[in-house]
C-alpha cells in the first residue's frame, strides 16, 4: 500500500482534486458508453415487437379506400 | 490465406451471434482487468519521486488517449472496407465507432488537462500534441455529424468513409508530435522497441489498465453495433425470429 491511511489516500499528497476529478470523469465517460447502448437497445426492442405486434393485430391486407378520416388504432399515440 | 471470415463479416446475423457468444466473456474480462489495474495504480503503486500521486492519472490518461487514436483507426479501415467491397456491417461498425471515440477523446483532452495544472501550471497549451488531439475530437463530432447531413443514406456513409478516411492523417501526427516538434507534452510512455524507462511497479498496472480498457471498447462497440444490426435489419426473418 503506498497510502498510510484513508485520509492521505483521498489527499493524495495535495493533488487529491486533480486526481478525484480526473478519475470522475473516466468513471463518466464509462457510464455514459454503457447506459447509451443499453436503453438504445431497449428502445429498438419495444419498436420491434410494437411493430409485430401491429402486424399480427391487423393481416396483411391492401389498403382500403377511405370514406371516413382514419382513426388511430386503440392504445397507440397519435 | 482463409477468406471465409471475410465473407461471413458481410453477413450480420453471423456478426449477431457470435458477439452475442462473446459478450458475457467480454464483460467480464474487462471488468476484472479495469478493476485490478485501477485500484493496483490508485491504491499500491509507489508515489512518482517528481510528481507525487497526480501521476496516477496516467493509469486511465494514457488508455483513453490510446484507445481515442486506436478508435479512429478502426474507423478509417472500416471506411476503406465499406467504400471498396460495399460491406455494410463496416460502414455500421464507423457509425458505431464514432461516439465511442469522441468520448475516449474528452476524456483524454480532460484527464490531461487536470494532470497538466499541477504539472505544467497549465490546464492547456497549443502544444502539438494537444492541438493535434482537439483535431481528432473535431474529427469525430464531424463524423457524427455528416451522418446526419444528407437525406440519403447512401450519400451519408460514402460521405462519412471518406473523412474518416482523409482524417486518418492527423494520426501520425499525434504519434509523432512529441518527437516533431519541442512540445510541453512528456514523450511516449510505452515503446514497443525500446525498454520502457517506467518502473514495472508502476508499468504493469498500466498495461492491466490498458489491456482493461481495450476490452471495454469491445464490449460497448459491441453493444452499439448490435443494436445497429437489429435496428437495420428489423424486417429480417431472422430478427422477427428472436422477438418471437
């Protein structure tokens, strides 16, 4: 161990600021690398399966001539 | 020479699964690499006689700075391989690569400049080898941002390929920087032809370090290029199979 205790660890022999900062910003740059992808995947996947889940819902048909303005399907944003 | 793996990286349901089967080991890995190197440098790594303990940012400085240039490589070779034989998992892997490297690159132009203060007296200075790495920060958010730039997506790749392809210059440049001209900016750490001048009580936590920070580039390259796949490929039977 090259520290004597806690206490000079944190200080680490006066640089304790730069030191901390720096280490705080890789720790950053990690979970910003590791968040982004994982709730991008997340996002993906809920787009597939509302996507299959639509087309289950309603067959492939041929688009029909509409009298009326369409009405959004139920449950699904506009 | 095999070229079967050549062709089966066109492919990027191979690509999917055989990243999915090395994953869990990349995670691992690298976890435990960055783990041991971090705390062997922070915690037993013997003070620097000149600089103290603000050295011990050396151990996370000069694994983003490595990775940021190693990054863009990648990049560049992806590029080339996209623009001549039309592979689009290379053009996905540049489009994937770019955040990954930019962040790298903060995060050496940051980790430099607090090592720089107690240092050098200095956050910065327009130093060769600090300007040339800002370029390659540009470089990057430039990447980024030509995707975005053309409505068609073809357009955009080729477009992108190509700067990453011219880009690839300032490389050297950053290599050679500290040798080139007088710069602030101490010369390499770590030479593959000479005998390191750094003590191994402080080198080999480095290289842990290194070797850490590696494997978490692949592992979060990984992750993004396998959303890129399923985002891309979402129409395929053999997505549609795995949401099934």
């Amino acid at each position: 161990m090259a520290f004597e205790d806690f206490a000079s660890f944190i200080a680490m022999g006066g640089h304790g600021l730069y030191v901390w900062t720096s280490y705080a910003v890789a720790a950053l740059v990690v979970i910003f690398n590791l968040v982004g992808p994982w709730r991008e995947k997340r996002r993906i996947q809920a787009s597939i399966s509302r996507q299959m889940r639509r087309e289950t819902a309603a067959p492939k048909t041929k688009p029909v001539q509409r009298s009326a303005p369409m009405k959004p399907a139920h449950g699904e944003s506009v | 020479m095999n070229w079967t793996f050549f062709h089966k990286l066109g492919s990027p349901k191979w690509f999917y699964e055989i990243s999915g089967r090395w994953l869990p080991w990349l995670v691992i890995s690298s976890a435990i690499l960055m783990t041991v190197g971090l705390v062997w440098g922070l915690l037993f790594a013997p003070p620097d006689y000149l600089q103290g303990n603000s050295y011990r940012i050396i151990f996370i400085h000069v694994p983003s700075a490595f990775l940021a240039q190693a990054t863009y490589v990648m990049m560049a070779v992806a590029g080339a391989v996209a623009l001549i034989w039309r592979m689009k998992l290379a053009d996905w892997a540049l489009k994937c690569g770019a955040p990954i490297g930019a962040s790298f690159t903060v995060m050496a132009l940051v980790t430099g400049a607090v090592w720089g203060k107690p240092t050098w007296g200095t956050w910065w200075v327009w130093d060769a080898r600090l300007t040339a790495m800002l370029i390659l920060l540009f470089l990057y958010i430039g990447i980024i941002a030509l995707r975005d730039a053309f409505p068609s997506q073809q357009t955009a790749s080729k477009a992108c390929a190509i700067l990453a392809l011219v880009g690839v210059v300032n490389i050297p440049i950053i290599k050679f920087s500290v040798e080139w001209w007088n710069t602030l900016h101490q010369p390499a750490t770590l030479k593959l032809t000479e005998k390191p001048a750094m003590a191994p009580e402080m080198l080999i936590p480095l290289l842990i370090c290194m070797a850490g920070f590696y494997l978490f580039f692949l592992t979060v390259f990984f992750l993004r290029l396998r959303n890129e796949i399923l985002h891309r490929e979402q129409r395929t039977r053999w997505v549609r199979a795995l949401f099934s």
